[in-house]
C-alpha cells in the first residue's frame, strides 16, 4: 500500500520537514502548499500583472494557489491539516472541509488548547493528533501495522 | 426559481433574523444551524450520557450538529458564510470549504478588515459582502433579475 | 427542515414503533424494511416460483427485499440501525456500511454489551444510542434544537 | 488485465496466505486490514494516547483502521469477504455493504451453514465460494478465461 | 414509500396497460416510452425535417427518443424491460444496460425460452419475471409487504 | 412526464416567448437567465460596489449570474442554447459545454448558416432546430409523442 | 495520449484479432471478454458447483463474466461493440448501454443492415463502423491525427 | 507533483508550441486537439464514407474529434483555452464550459479587447492570461512555487 499525503495548513514552523524525515521510511508521497509566504501572497499580481485593489491583488493570488489545493486535496488520500498558534487559519479549515466533502481521510494536527474551537472539524477527522510523531505513527502503523515503541 | 439558502456561521448577532426579514417577499427557504450555543455546545451528552473527558463531551456534540449541518448543506442551493468579529470559527470556514467540494454557489459576509485572512475562501466564493443587505440583494438579483435602488 | 429516516435492522421488536410514537410531533418520515418474517424469506419463490435449493430460494427473496432496501437507503436523511440482542445481523451491518459510502447521516442503536463488537460500525455513526427514546431526542434536536428535559 | 483484490474479514485463520499462495501465478495485488488482532485493537490508544473509557479506546483504534480500510476498498476491483465460524463479525458485513454501495465486485466466501443468515450479503455478491480455491479459481477465471482440472 | 417505475422495452402488445390496471391500488407512477411505432420511427424527420438518407432518418428520431428515454430512466426507482417474442430488441437490452449502471433496481420480464440469451441481462436484474402480474406482485410486495394470495 | 427547460444564450429577441406561448399547454417549466442585458452586466456593482477597472465590473457581475446559471442548469431536464446572428455569444458555447458535460438533454437553436461553425456544438445535442416552433415540437413530442400536423 | 478499449460483443469471428494487428503501432491496449463459449457458459458451476437447474447455471456463471466485463468497461476510454450477423446479441447491447451510462466513448461495429434495429444504439455512439479497419482507422486518428490514405 | 495540461481552442498559431518549449523543464504532460484543419473537417467522412449533405460531413468528424476531447479533459488537471483573434470558436467555449462542469482547473488565454465578451468564461477560471509566458509562468509557480524574474 502507497499512500500520497497533502500537509495543509501552518506554513511558519518546519512540521512537514519533520514528518517527511521521520516518515523517510514509508511508502507516503507528500505533497503541500507553496509555503514561501510572500510568493503566495504574491504570486497572482507578479505572474498576471499588478492591481491597484489589495483586494484582487489577494484574489489573483488565491486563484492561483487554488490550481495547486485543489490538485492536491483530490490526489490525496490523507490529508493532514495543522492548526498553528498564531493566525486565523481560515484556509486550513477551509481545506478540511473540502477535504471531508471529497471522503478524504483526514488528520488533524493541533496543541490541546485549541480543541474545543476545532471541535467540528475533529470530528470529521479520523485522528487528532498534537504532535508530528503522532501523526507520523498513524501512517506508519495505517501502512505496516506497526506499533510505536 | 425558488432557491434554498443555508446561512451557515457566526451565531451571536442576528443577522440571520435581518436577512429572513429583508428577503420576506422572495421565494427563499432559509436554513441555519441550532444557534443556541449552549445548546449545541452541550447536545451530546444531554442526549446520549455525560463524558468526563471534554474532548469527548465536545467529540458527542459535534457529531449531533454534522448531521443537521450536513443535510442543510446538502439541500442548499446557495450556502452563506458569516465570519463575525470574534472567536476563530473554524467550522464556518470548514462549512465553506465543504459546500466549496460539492459544488453549491458560495456566499461569504465579513468585514473588509478580514479580506486579506480570509482570501482563499473568498476565492471560492461568487459573492463577497460586507452586509446582511447585500445577502439579500444578491439573493433577489439571482431569483428575480432586479437591482436595488 | 424535514428527515426521512431509514429503520433498518433488528425485526423482532417493536423498537421502531416506540420511536414513531415518541417522534409524532416531529416532521419526520419514517420508511422501514418488510418486518414479517415469513414474508421476507419467501416472498421471492412466493411471487416468481418455487425453488427447490434453499440457496436460490434465499436468493429470490434477497432480492427482492433489496428493491426495497436500496429504495429507502438512497432517499434517506438518516439511516438508524438497529442491532438486537440475538441473531448474526448481517444484514443490519450490511446496511450500514452501505449507507456509510453513500456518506448517510447514521444512528447506531444497540445495548453497550455490544460495543467492543461494533466499534468499526459505531466509528462510522455520527451517534450511538442505547434506547429508542435516545433515537428520538436525537432526531428531535437535529430538527428543532431542543434538548431533553 | 490486473486486478487489486482486497481481502476482508475474519483474522485468525491463515486463508489470506492461502489464497495468495495459490494465485502467486496471477496478476493481482492483495491488500488487507491489519490482521494482528492486539495492534488492531490498541493502535488508537498506543499513538494518540490513552482513554480510560473502553468506548472511546475503541472508537481511536476503529478510526485509525478506517483509514487502511477506505484506502482498500477504494483502491479494490475485488473484494473478498470472508466469514469465519466464529465472533460476530459485523466488521467483515459492514465493509461488504460499504463495498457494494460503491458497485466493487464481491466475492463472499463462508462455510455453507452460514447461507440463510448472509442471503442479503450474498445477493450483493458476484460469487459465493466456500473455499479460498474457489476463490483463487474465480480470480483466475476472470483475469485468463482458464477453467480449473 | 412511492415508487417510480419505467416500463421499457416491446411495445407491440398490451403488458403496460396490463401492468397499469393491476396495479391500480398502489402508489406507483408508471413512465414509459412513446409507444406508437411510426412516430417512434419518424418523429426525428417529422419535426426537423427530411432525410434522404435513412440512416440520418433514423439518427434524428432515435436522438429525440433518447430525451425521452434518459429523463425515465433517471427519474426512475425500478426499470422494468420486456423482451418480446419478436425483433432484436437491443434497445431494451440498451436500456437494461444504462439503468444497470445508474444503480437501478431492475425486473425483467420476458419468456422462459429466452432464459439462456438473457443471462448476462437478468444477472444484473433484481427479479426474473414471466408474467405482468408477477411484476406487480413484486411491485406491491416492495411497497407494503403483501404477497400474493 | 413533467420537463424543466432552461432557454440559455441570446437575449436580444424575443424567442423565450415564443417557445413559452407556443407550449403554453405542456407540462415544462421554462428557467432563463436574466435576460435584461443591462441589468446583467451591472449587477456585481450595483450590489456590491464600485470598481474602477473594467475587468473587476465584468467579474463581479459574472459571478453572480454564474449563480442563477448554475441553479438553473443543474436543475434542467433539457437546455435548449440559442445563438442569434449577433454578437460571439461564448456565454453561450459555455453552458452548452457545461450542459453536456452533466449529461442534460441538450437542443441547439441557430440558423443553418452557423452550422459549421457550430459543428462541435451540436454534435453534443439532441436536437438541432432553427425555428422556436421546433424546439416547441420537440418538447410536445417527447412529452406526449404527438407529431405536429 | 494512450487508449485503453474494450472490444465488447461477438465472439465467433476473429474481429478482435484483426483490430489487434492492424493497431499494432498504435499506443492502445486491448481487453475482451472471455471468448471462450463453452468456458463463458460454464465458468460458474465449473468453479463453484454444479447446479440442476439450467437458470442457476447461467446466472452463476453469467455473475463471474460480469467481474471481468464491469472492470473492463470501467477502465475503458473507448468501448468498441460488435454486433454479428447471429445470435440476439442482447449482452452487447447492455454493454453498449452500460457504457453508454458511465459516459464512455462508444464505437459500434455492424454490417449495414442492422442500421434501423441497431439505430437507439448507433445513436448513443461517437462512430458506427462496417469494418474492423474503420474502428482501427478511427482510433489512429483519434492518437495520431492521421488519416488513412 | 506532475500536472496534465490540456491545450484547448485557436489551432492557426503556434501557441502550443511556445508554451510547451517554454515549459520543457516542468513536470507537465500537454495534450490537445488534432491541429490540422483539414484533417480534423473531413475525418469522419474520410473514415467512415462520405456523405452528401454538409451538416452530416461535419457530424461525423465532430464526433470523432470529441472521442480525443473528451478524453484530454478527463485526463487533464489543467485546461487552457485559447481564444484567437478570428473566428467564432464556439468549440473553444463549449470546452471550457465542459471542463468548468467537471470541477478541473481552467486558464483563459486571450487579449484584452476580448475581455467583455469572455466575463462569464472568465468567471470561471483560476487565472486569465494574455500572452503564452503567463500561462507558463502560471504552471510553473502551481508545479514549483517560483516567481518569474
């Protein structure tokens, strides 16, 4: 079994880096978002041409980006979606829901004291985990059956 | 053409009362979540027995609230999203994420001071508005062909 | 907001009769299978002829019950089902993983000894209910808000 | 023609290896749940920490197996549900219904005496084998047009 | 429980009509192909006008047919297709075919001695009937249960 | 047998009346875009603000009529797409490709001197008519099989 | 651009073989039925026992054909389907219509004067050919754009 | 991440090849439509025999093209359209609304002065380009995250 995981969400810390080396060992393509910031914010307006309005600047951008999610989400055949601490992360919630809608199995990657805020999207997800490991170990064991420790 | 409209998000103002009263005259079935937030908050273990773990005190009313917002979705033609002025509201994003997978036409209402955060769900969406009263005259555009004013 | 609801499973109670009394008051229509016994292991010799292996007998019948199954599955909101205390019950788990991949809303009802055995099966439910009464306030809140009590 | 063939159900019994050994001539991917009954029942708790209610232990690990087993069935042309003689096996029923309501081709495969109690299991299915070598006959029938002796 | 039936198939005898009657008592709405065999043939030329050529002729009436036969067998629950003693009949066969693949429940009626020609047909059938009046007696046993006598 | 038609493409005369009077004693309801042309372009603005580039005005407006577009085919039987003599009408194209593409009865309206142009077009179609009358024609025929004359 | 084709219908001529050496440069793979009669009628009781009752026989068997074909069709860009000059040939037919329903492209293969008994079917097709030389000519343009000649 | 790229529309300028020579160190597969002309006009007839009227010279050769179009969309993640300076294109139109309806990614490639009359076909893409490098530009930030300059 090959599994090909998008890792939606937090792009300011280096989770999916520690995910993809502890997974170094399994058979899981991983995929993600642009997440140079400022490319993604800009993207539209630097391929498509400038705007005067911030607010089709963002769109253009957002449109652009949408190719690659969208790419992504339907690929997938997990998701996981990480919840950082800072932001209001709308588009991570935004991919869960999408990715819920498409039957997506989905992981969710968050610190406790966001629990009872994501109460809805943990419940679509098949495990909530608050670590990278976590969700390292629920590939490992969903591909191999093997256990942590 | 009658359409169905699921007003999905934030539940501590009225502006679901503000959009039914305004759209009174147009051929529109309204549908929202239970906005009763302690309610909803609390409909798992009233019904099916108390949890010691919040997790899963949260976990049981959850799960109660995706089957109302699941069908509501599903029979909606135009699904509205409110991102209000405070708390995360992560479900409404995911809501707008989910009805973004099924194809339903996709109505966010915020104020302009979120357009930059909430950007990718924009993007999805076929109409962004700052007002109840923009809801409503999207809604009576769509039904009827006039124009406010 | 109005539900259709699915009974299926367990045949030799009256559960689905208490929960359509306890629910009178609720906008919801209740489909069921054939509960006669008899009638549902023979109605297929019975309508298109005799066979003389029971293994085809049972065919014919199956068959047909499916007709009515498949119907009542695919139109539903909500599919309840219910897993009593004797018998293998392949059947109702059947119907539940069939409502499960059409993405159906679903209400297990079984005694908690039960529980260990139907874990994968109560995975996939958005509630788990001991009693019909639990059903009901469960259809009651969906619909209307309202909590026990 | 290739054909990836998931086989479901009972654990305890060596016919997995059976059938795979037999068809090691043919071009087909076998794919499986995890079969180790311990780590299958513990996975849950083991990775995302431990519940001290057994019902929220369970529903960890079923949420977690879930994800291997939608993967499977998906990813399946075939898929081969055996029912051993004991346990309840409403896992083994629950993933043919899910099979069937995605239109997979399914191979049944139980000892005769079982027949009345899965007639509505085995009327969703292709083939009902009694033997992992008629199963393994089925598969080499379908993918060559050779007929056994 | 309301049942929506498309009678396709031969169109030279009566069985509709007789399907129709017996089953007056039922909550049933029958469809079915235009049944006039000239404008059948020649609806095509009729309203978009002539064709030298008859197999142009034929194309334009079999398209105007076919708007006709898709939105009956979409809208329909069950599909019924006779094969008569007569003519090649592949469009009935068409018919059984598509309503297969759209996860229709299907009956089809048609004489014994046709039995080994029709396999690949009734396999996918929920029940083989011979008569109009076995038809109905599993139309009225999919409904309320009753069988015959 | 009851039809909904959506009448898409050219808005300039008065062809949907036509068509309506004309089939004024058949069982079909007629949807239609926003067919006052003005209104059509501004409407984006004129709900939802001002823009200053042209671009934006178009895009607003497109969007919301994608709304009642999209309801409209979705919900169709049939969509009969008109193209006029004037204007490129790739509007029209558009619904056309989005019509077939969810497999909706299709009936293409133009004179016979855009035949070749629109050859891809009505390959998609049922029915390729150049007079309103034959659309109308069409429609009774397929609802009643009665011919004209 | 690579094509996989599923050559549906009459097994007693070589048209399979012909196709097969005239593409041999084209980038298709092709997959058949079973042409073996006696092993396409026998298949089910060879394998999973014999059965007294002829209809038995054929629906065991005609139940394995139909894994082979389901998978055939399913992962078919084009469906080619043959009808002979014997036999009622009602499998073909379901085949074209089971294509024909899940959107495949479909080529139709008869002599000329089955045109008006075929004409519901050629309707549904992208080609209607009279030689295995056209079909082939027709998917050499289709990859290549080149024309015959 | 590896895209397929459909490349649809205007066949009389070399835009094709400058995107794809542009593009030749990115991960895409580019497909499109028979370029020539002539080939594409009369292949029906050249292969399946001449016809005397030109409406049926043309639906031949439609048909047979839309066995490739139909395919290069199903398989694409991306579908480009082109929209030239002359002719009326409608096939072009009709390919984005087709791609539209089934969820792909959409780029419209035209000139400015084209903008109006494309506002709806517009609406529906992630990004509307007006030269063969934006679209390139496009694809490669999708496939790498990097700006252009």
């Amino acid at each position: 079994m090959h599994l090909t995981v998008y890792l939606s969400g937090e792009i300011h810390t280096d989770w999916r880096d520690e995910i993809a080396s502890q997974a170094a060992d399994l058979d899981v393509t991983f995929t993600a978002p642009v997440t140079d910031h400022a490319a993604s914010d800009d993207c539209g307006v630097a391929i498509l041409g400038a705007e005067s309005d911030k607010f089709w600047h963002d769109r253009k951008g957002a449109n652009l980006n949408a190719i690659r999610t969208r790419k992504a989400i339907e690929d997938a055949d997990v998701v996981v979606v990480r919840f950082g601490e800072k932001y209001r992360q709308w588009n991570a919630a935004f991919d869960a829901g999408y990715a819920a809608a498409l039957g997506k199995s989905l992981i969710i990657l968050h610190q406790s004291d966001h629990a009872h805020a994501l109460k809805e999207v943990d419940a679509a997800a098949d495990a909530v985990c608050e670590t990278p490991a976590q969700v390292v170990a629920t590939l490992r064991y969903v591909l191999t059956g093997r256990l942590p420790g």
